[in-house]
C-alpha cells in the first residue's frame, strides 16, 4: 500500500515478547492511520470492557502511530500517543514532533502496540527487525536531560557518521510519568510534549521509561511520485511564506492572546486581558532566545525558539516557551515575569510534565488558596499570585505527589472531587473554580471574547474535551470543525504547517502518496464523522472511576458564563441558550442525537454498526434506553 507498510509491532512488555499485527488495507482507508487508527484499534482490543479498564492498569494499551504522510509532507515529522486516557477515561490522540516517527516508519513499521506492564524498568531499543528491551533501571527517577544524555550513550550512536541529531529518535518520560501523574507528557527531544490525555502516566504504569527506534530502510513507495514531488515544492513555498509563525512562532500570541483578544488565561481565568508589554514575545526576542529557528526534521516553518536562561549556577533551557506553557506557567499564575516562565517551563519539560494540564491544575490550587478553600496548614506555604519560587514548589509537590500534591497529581477535575471530599463541600462549590471540560484542562484561549476561538462550543463538543488543538465547530464540512483536526492527526501532520496551505492542496498531496481519491465531501461527510463517532463512544462509557453524562458535562466551565471584568471586551460571557442550541445543531450534522450519542443509522452508513452495542450499554447507564 502507497504510503503504508501495512502492519504494526505488537510489544508485549510482561513476557518481553514481540510479533506483527497487520493491518488490512480497508482498516486504513476507512480510519486513516495516526489517531483514527488508534480509535479503531482501542476499540478493537478493549471496546467490549472499556468502562472497566482502568487507564493505569495493566490492560490499556499504549499505541504509537505514524500516519500516511509521516515522512512525506514537508512540515515536520510527529507521532501520535494514544489509549484510554488517564485524563478523560476516553480516547486522546495527543500528537509529539519526533525523528523517532520516520524512524519508525524507516524499520518498516506503521507504529507500534504496547501492552502488560515490565517487571522492572525498561526501555525498548528498536533497531530495524531487532527489538531489546533494555534495563532502565540507572534512570529510573532520572529527570529529561539525565535521561536523554543516558540513551546517548547507552545507544552508542556514532552522530557524526551517521549525521543524526545529537540524541537519539526517542520517547520519553520524566519523574512525573513514573509517578502516575495524570498531567505526565510523553516528551521527545528536551522540550517536545505530547500532553494532552496524560500518557507520560500509561508509561510509567507500565515501569516503561523511553522508547527508542533506528530505522535504516527506505520509506513505502508513493502512488504517484510525479505528482507527489511537484506538490512537496508548492507547499514548501506556501509554508514559508507565513511570516508571522516563521518569525516568532506561537510565542507571538503570549501579549497579542491578552492584549487583543481578551482570551488569555489571568489568575485562573479570572481575567483573559491584560497590556503588560514586559508580558510578550518581544522581550524573549531581545534577552532569552539564544537560538531563533529551529527545525524538526524537513519543516520549513522553523517556528520554535530557544529561550535560555542561568541562574545561580542552574541552567534553564526550553523551547520558546510556545504560547501556551507561558500562558499557562505564567499569566494564569499571576507571573508577568517573562524571566520566571522560561524557567517553570524548562522545569516542567525536566520534569515530564504537561504545563498546559499542569498549569492548568496549579492555577485552580492558586484560587482554591485565594477563596479559602484550601490553606497553608493544607500545603505547608502560601500560595501568592505571581510568585515564582511558590509555584515551582507546587510543580515539584505535583510532580513527586509530596503532601497535597498527591491530591492535585490526580488533574484538575479529579482534585476538585477529592478536594470538596476533604472539605465537606458540594462538589459544585470546588467544581465552579476547574477550567475544564470532561477531565482535560482547557487550552489557553478563552472563548467568551469570541475574538480568539469564536464557536461557544469549542469545548463542550470536542471528543478531546478541553484540547485547544481538536475543537469543536460548524459548519462540520470547514475547517472549523473537529472533523479537519481528526484529519490532520489521522494524516499525521503539524497543524501549524497547515495554516497557509489550502485543505485542497494538502488533500492533493495525501492522494498523491496514497493513491486514494479522498473528496472533501468523504472527508467531511464519512471519514472524520466515523472515526469522531467511535471516539464519543469511548468518550461516553468512560469508567470506571469517572463517567460523563452529556446532560451535564457537555458544558463550558462556569467561569465562561461570567462577564469578562476588563479590557476592550468588558461584559462579554458566553450565552448558555446559544450554547444549548449549537450543541445540537452540530450533533445533529455530525448524525448524533440531542445528547450527542451516534445514531444507529449514522453508524451503519458510516460502516461501524458493529459499536451500536456499546450505545445500548450508555444508554442503559444514562436511563435514556
């Protein structure tokens, strides 16, 4: 098959044993690769018994996906970590820029499957058709560079020879991975997460530290070679041609977020405006990047930057930081201090963690300090706004699960749970102080502005919860929609390398490599609605320690119901009436009903009848049968 290899590496971590599982080629027209396989796949192998899986047990699997333009478009190269999340109890493609994807695919693979749990700490050494499973018991504990700098050496990869990057194609998790923290990143590089769904946690339940691949064979052939290399040209052209990401990169948005939309997190989303210029990409420019463009491997964009900074004999190096670990590390904290977000978000990628999701639960500790609701006597310090060395102790008690935070490991919407628990208080009275949507911290921008991300039900919609990168909209057959984004993780490529690329051309370059004759009305219509229906399914059988009920989940947290307290857009909220009536209007297009639960019909036409049972037994538990 053009652009596939057609089968994975089935990993079996309790017997340290290995084989092949094919894929048939019907399997990835329908789904695609990336993350509509890894929908298919989960459903597959645990769909019958999902509600009882426990996320950090031994029988999730963890899957690491290619895509069918993995190695081919020229915008960098990602993988795609998926499994029932820690996070959602649901399905997260949580998407990580690595050499190790076209590795992966260069040994002859489409991705991998990892199952059971490794007696002792391990980490897998793949070399083409050779596979160890390595002790990894020296850096167990060990943070991101200690680890990166061990499998340098323990791979013996001649990088001058060889003219490979100075460390080697890998996964990775830090401490906070090893010790179940729900917002654990799988990282790559130093600096590279995929933080969405908390799969650093899956690696460490399953005593896994780091994944590495050398692949030294050629890529699958391509369908129409002619076609294919013309069309690479023009969108190398059309990539470089965005000054802004090219320039600055995402940290662009850190004052323009605030400053212009009014969609930035301030104090746990207390405010979303602020005009402090010290605040912004230009002060990394002109005092911390040491380094402007830096590339993954074949992208164009070169968007990231280096930020360095040395304190006290410490060094703190970090990429960017990307607008939303500074968002979420520093204006959601209170810190306007561009100096102390570089360095919580170079700790943060030391530690293994999510800053999005970390943050995220760090902010609402902040307020939960602020209201009262928690204490010094909790904690052991205070929690001030804008204070640097109170939030990197609140990092490394989350990280460590040190005191109280062993409560805050668990996330966000978990916390607040356990935390009205300990308090006597209606989970309500916690709850109204979580930003986040079904068990997933909501990505930095606001939507009550409607400035930034303007659909009301960005969030409430998305089978991915609160990911800024898969949300919700209409029409469902534009990019708006969920249904683009499933797309790209599907395809495997970075969105960002997308934004000034038209969907037809990189449809084109996708058929091209394929040999497929994917329309943007299949695309819209059938592929993204199949694959977005099994993953609401999941979504909504959840278990088996949270459950979601559309009725009440379905939601925007309540603090984007509330006036905007300053800025150009003072007074604006969201309308919970035209929420209500979006909501339905898009699970309607999508084939679902009122409450967001697929269809019978919609799951026949789209050739996936066969998960109407797993409908039965929502219903059932909802009383909606």
């Amino acid at each position: 098959m053009p652009g596939f290899w057609g089968r994975l590496l089935d990993i079996d971590l309790s017997s340290q044993r290995h084989k092949i599982y094919e894929i048939p080629g019907l399997i990835y027209r329908m789904f695609i690769g990336g993350r509509g396989l890894a929908t298919w796949i989960l459903w597959r192998e645990l769909g019958d018994k999902w509600e009882n899986i426990d996320p950090l047990g031994p029988e999730n699997i963890l899957l690491v996906l290619t895509g069918p333009l993995t190695g081919y478009y020229p915008g960098g190269v990602k993988v795609i970590i998926s499994g029932k999340s820690p996070q959602s109890n649901g399905v997260v493609g949580s998407a990580v820029s690595t050499e190790l994807s076209i590795h992966l695919k260069a040994a002859g693979y489409d991705g991998l499957i990892i199952r059971g749990v490794s007696k002792d700490p391990v980490y897998l050494y793949i070399d083409d058709e050779k596979i160890e499973y390595r002790d990894a018991s020296r850096i167990w504990g060990r943070d991101a560079v200690e680890t990166l700098k061990y499998l340098r050496e323990d791979t013996k990869i001649d990088f001058r020879r060889e003219g490979a990057k100075p460390w080697p194609p890998s996964i990775y998790v830090g401490p906070a991975g090893e010790n179940l923290v729900r917002t654990a990143s799988v990282n790559a590089k130093w600096s590279h997460g995929a933080g969405y769904g908390g799969y650093g946690a899956v690696f460490g339940s399953k005593k896994l530290k780091a994944v590495v691949v050398r692949g030294r064979g050629p890529l699958p052939e391509v369908s129409d070679s002619e076609k294919f290399l013309s069309l690479r040209k023009e969108i190398i052209s059309l990539i470089m041609k965005d000054y802004h990401m090219k320039h600055w990169g995402t940290p662009l948005g850190i004052y323009y977020t605030g400053a212009a939309t009014s969609s930035e997190p301030i104090r746990n989303w207390q405010e979303e405006w602020h005009d402090v210029r010290e605040y912004s990409h230009w002060e990394l420019e002109t005092r911390y990047w040491v380094r402007r463009y830096w590339s993954d491997y074949s992208c164009p964009l070169s968007c990231m930057k280096v930020s360095y900074v040395e304190e006290n004999g410490e060094i703190y190096l970090t990429d960017g930081p990307d607008y939303e670990m500074a968002a979420y590390l520093g204006s959601n904290l209170g810190i306007f201090d561009i100096r102390s977000v570089v360095k919580l978000s170079a700790e943060a990628d030391r530690l293994g963690l999510c800053g999005i999701q970390t943050g995220n639960v760090m902010g609402f500790a902040f307020e939960l300090f602020e209201k009262g609701i928690i204490t010094k006597d909790d904690l052991g310090y205070e929690l001030r706004w804008g204070e640097y060395e109170c939030a990197k102790k609140l990092m490394d008690d989350i990280t460590y699960r040190k005191g109280f935070g062993k409560i805050l490991a668990e996330g966000t919407y978990r916390a607040a749970l356990q935390i009205a628990k300990l308090k006597s208080l209606d989970p309500s009275e916690v709850l109204k102080y979580a930003v986040q949507s079904k068990g997933i911290g909501i990505g930095a921008h606001g939507i009550r502005s409607k400035a930034d991300y303007p659909q009301p039900i960005a969030y409430v919609a998305s089978v991915q919860g609160g990911d800024h990168t898969s949300v919700a909209g209409l029409p469902i057959n534009t990019q708006e929609s969920e249904t683009w984004k499933v797309f790209l993780d599907s395809a495997v490529i970075c969105m960002f390398t997308g934004f000034n690329v038209p969907e037809e051309k990189i449809l084109d370059i996708f058929n091209a490599v394929t040999g497929w004759r994917v329309s943007k009305e299949e695309l819209y219509r059938e592929i993204g609605p199949r694959i977005l229906s099994i993953q609401r399914i999941l979504l909504l059988l959840g278990g088996p320690d949270v459950y979601w009920d559309p009725r009440i989940h379905d939601e925007n947290p309540k603090k984007f119901y509330e006036p905007l307290p300053s800025g150009p857009f003072k007074g604006w909220k969201a309308d919970p009436e035209e929420v209500r009536k979006l909501k339905i209007q898009y699970f309607g297009e999508l084939g679902w009903d009122e409450y967001g639960i697929p269809r019978e019909e919609t799951l026949n036409k789209l050739g996936i009848g066969y998960v109407s049972s797993a409908v039965t037994r929502i219903k059932k538990r909802l009383g909606l049968d």
